[in-house]
C-alpha cells in the first residue's frame, strides 16, 4: 500500500514545511531565553564587579568583558533573589 493511499491524498506533516504555530512558538521561546539570560546578567553583574581582576581571568573574561563588569561596579546587590 502506498503512503498516498494510507493519508487519502493529503501531505504527511513530515513532509510539510515549518508551520506557523511551530515558528511562533520557537519565536517565543528564544524570547523568553533572550529575557531570562538578560535577567540573570543584571542579577550577577553586581557581585561579578567585586571580584578581583586576576579571578575574573581565570574564570575566562576578556579584558573588554571585565571592563563592562567594573561599570557596573555601583549598582545595588540584589539581596532577594
């Protein structure tokens, strides 16, 4: 029996492209992630910028990512969280 027959015509979903609701929710997924990581940096900045240079290289910070993380040397500890 041929796969035609089994479907009565119609197109497999396999062998449809990326429906909408499928690109929507992917969409809205790598949102979420975007605002979660934006989140969690603004959280870790401050307690990062009290670290010790020579640490932050160990950890694998650029010369340019420990500048940014000393800007933000001010802001409040978030104790909440």
């Amino acid at each position: 029996m041929s796969l035609s027959t089994m479907t009565l015509g119609r197109a497999l979903p396999a062998e449809a492209g990326k429906s909408r609701l499928g690109a929507f929710l992917s969409s809205l997924g790598q949102s979420f992630l975007a605002a979660q990581q934006a989140r969690a940096d603004r959280v870790v900045r401050p307690y990062l910028a009290r670290v010790p240079e020579a640490e932050l290289k160990q950890l694998g910070f650029s010369s340019e990512e420990i500048g940014e993380i000393r800007n933000s040397r001010h802001l409040p500890v978030v104790r909440w969280v």
